[in-house]
C-alpha cells in the first residue's frame, strides 16, 4: 500500500534469503506431504503457495544444532520483523534460520495462517531430519501453538518453542479496534473470542515440547500483559530478569536480555533459564549488531505498517467461524 512506510537504504535491512534458496530447498525436498486425516486436517492452502511463503538458506550447514523458524506478528512479514536483527545475530551464533511470511500480513483468519507454519515445519524437518527450535513474536505465537494443538505430527517435530510477547489469552486492543468492523485476525485476539476459547480448551502446551514464554510488564500492545504466560510453559518477565527494565511491544524482537534468554532456550534441554544469563546482563541493550539508532529506526517502521494496516485492511463484521476440527 502507498501509506506503508519502507525500511531505510543502507546498512539496516539485511537481506534474509534469496529467493533461490527457497527453490533450492523446495527442489530438494520433492512434493510437500499434507498431513492425513488421522494427524490432522488436510491443509486447504495450495502447496506452491505455502514453499512460497518459506524462506530457508540453501543449505542447512550447523547439523549440530537444530534449525529454527522465526514466525512474525500482526501486520508484518519476515524480512521486516526479524531480517534486520534474529536472523543475523542467530546465524553469527552458528544456527540454521528460517522464516515464513504469513498472508495479508497476518491481518486474515489465523486459522489459515497457521497452516502455514505447519508445512513449514514440515518442510525443514524433512530437509535436515532434526526436531525444529521455533520463535514467536505477538500473533505469530497464535499460528504457532494452533498448529502445534491440532496437528499432533507438529508437535513431534518442534523441540522448543519461544513465545514473546504471546496475546495467549487476547488483549484490550483487539476488543477496542473490533467496535466496528475490523481484519479477521483481530477479531480473534480479542479477549473472549471462540478462537481464544478453542486455542486454549484443555492443554495449553500440548506435547513434548519445551514451551517458553517471555513478556515484559511494560509492552503497550499485550494489555493486559498476564494474557502472556500459559499454564505448563516457562514464564519469564522481563522486569523480573532487570528490575525496572522498559521493553516495548516490538523492543522485544530486539532486546538485549531477551535475545539471551531465547539463546538459552536453544542451547539447552528445556526451557530458559534466567539464572545461566551471564553476570551484567541487564548492561546491554540491544542485541549484537543493533545500534540505538537502528532499533528506534525501525520500531518505527514496524510501527508504520501497524497503522497503515489496521485502517486499510480488510475487515468483516465478525469473528471467522471456527474450522470443523477445532469445534470439539
């Protein structure tokens, strides 16, 4: 859209993959499988559209550790989110990255979202045939955790699974733009919607894997910030790592003292753990390579795109029906 402001020239916005190492990948790999009836729903999203939507280098060259998918949040994409900060700093530290760009920017029914997170989990699984580390941010934690509840495969294929801050049980914000009519994906994170009511019927950290929740008090967007932590997941806030420390709604995908904790998490069985963070940790910032000026650059560019598309998207009267399998 014209009102959508653009990432600056120059140093800051680091190119995450070409497009051709996706081809390659999606070459090597052969047919994606959907799942069967028996390991969940058939994914309704056309194939080609979900490889598209995959962005993997061409080779996966640290077989010592497992990959990781980086999923964005509302109103974003990929390269916007993590391309400038996660996705270099965590290849310099000797991972494997991926990511996935979400349709309409994460403003449609997350349902159909997060098929794509599954074939994208699926997908590096059968590339490297390694259990997939996965990292959330806002909304992005939704499609991950609906994949993981309805598709049992997924959950068998995920070790951890980082969640910053999660709107695991809706927040004000999305009640407030959901007056009138607003974009589907709102419509389910509002606190009291069907979709947060089947997302969190029962388990809500189902299987074997390693859940962990960071959320900082002071985010603007996750109100209330209690929405974060989920039952039966390692719940860390921020302001209990570093006392009075201030992170933002989107200062979370470039937080110093978050990235430690997500680092943790990788490199070890199990949840983070604050207490292995290395003696000054609450010193720095930002995360390696990050200047001040560029994070406040592009928090406002993050911050851009949020207006632009909560007034021109698309929007409906009312919450997207659930699907089939998650009415029971």
């Amino acid at each position: 859209m014209s009102s959508r402001w653009k990432p600056l020239s120059g140093r800051g916005w680091r190119p995450v993959v070409s497009s051709l190492a996706a081809v390659v990948m999606v070459a090597l790999l052969g047919p994606a499988q959907t799942a069967s009836a028996a390991d969940g729903p058939a994914l309704s999203t056309p194939v080609a559209t979900l490889d598209a939507a995959l962005h993997c280098p061409a080779t996966f060259a640290h077989p010592e550790r497992e990959p990781v998918l980086l999923v964005h949040g509302t109103t974003t994409t990929y390269d916007e989110t993590w391309g400038w900060g996660y996705t270099p700093a965590l290849r310099a530290d000797g991972y494997d990255v991926c990511g996935v760009d979400l349709p309409n920017r994460s403003m449609g029914d997350i349902q159909v979202a997060s098929e794509y997170v599954v074939h994208a989990v699926d997908r590096i699984y059968a590339a490297t045939g390694r259990k997939v580390d996965v990292i959330g941010h806002s909304q992005g934690n939704m499609e991950l955790r609906w994949a993981a509840k309805w598709w049992p495969h997924v959950q068998a294929e995920i070790d951890d699974m980082i969640l910053l801050a999660n709107p695991g049980r809706g927040v004000t914000g999305g009640n407030l733009f959901c007056v009138l009519s607003c974009a589907p994906a709102l419509h389910q994170f509002s606190m009291g919607s069907n979709f947060l009511a089947a997302l969190n019927r029962d388990d809500q950290t189902p299987g074997a894997i390693s859940y962990t929740s960071v959320y900082s008090r002071t985010d603007e967007a996750i109100i209330p910030f209690t929405s974060a932590p989920m039952t039966g997941a390692k719940n860390i806030a921020l302001q209990d790592v570093c006392f009075g420390r201030v992170v933002t709604h989107f200062g979370l995908v470039y937080d110093s003292v978050t990235y430690l904790l997500v680092k943790d998490a990788l490199s070890h069985s199990g949840t983070a753990d604050p207490g292995r963070l290395p003696f000054g940790k609450c010193l720095d910032v930002n995360l390696p390579g990050i200047t001040v000026g560029e994070a406040s650059t592009y928090s406002a560019v993050l911050a851009g795109n949020f207006s632009a598309e909560i007034l021109n998207a698309t929007k409906v009267a009312t919450e997207p029906a659930l699907k089939p399998y998650a009415l029971s």
